[in-house]
C-alpha cells in the first residue's frame, strides 16, 4: 500500500490534517454502504466502486479512498464517515 516513510507526508487537501491508514473495520464499512449504494462522495455523487484502502483525516469525518494502490487525495472524492 502506501510506504511508512510517505505517509507522514501526506494530508488532508481540505484542512491539512493528517492522515491515517483505515481500519480494516472501517474499510468493511464504506465497501458495505458503497455496494448498497447508499454512500456519496462530497461531490454528491453515489460511489459505486468498491475501496481497497483508505486514509482517514484526523477528525475522523471522512475518508479519501485508495483504488489499485494510490491514494486519491481530491476534496470531491472524500467518503463522509458519519
């Protein structure tokens, strides 16, 4: 997935917080509203493809998917977590 080294790299394009790898219990959840279709994106935009990983902001407010092993750090795409 994502190097040790380049994850404190990274943050939120929004707010600059930091970033964290998601749970496994986490990722289980998103993948589980996705494929019920009842998860949009802060675009509004439903999600239909599944997530391999994710980084959590600091907050714990949303999530920024990782598909095929890289990060999609784009405001639009956050996953709300509430």
């Amino acid at each position: 997935m994502i190097p040790p080294d380049l994850l404190p790299l990274l943050c939120c394009p929004e707010t600059h917080q930091a970033l964290q790898l998601a749970t496994p219990e986490i990722i289980t959840r998103v993948n589980a509203s996705i494929a019920a279709s009842s998860l949009k994106n802060r675009a509004g935009q439903v999600v239909t493809a599944p997530i391999d990983g994710g980084l959590v902001r600091a907050d714990g407010k949303f999530i920024y998917p990782i598909r095929a092993n890289i990060p999609i750090l784009l405001k639009d795409e956050a996953l709300p977590l509430s």
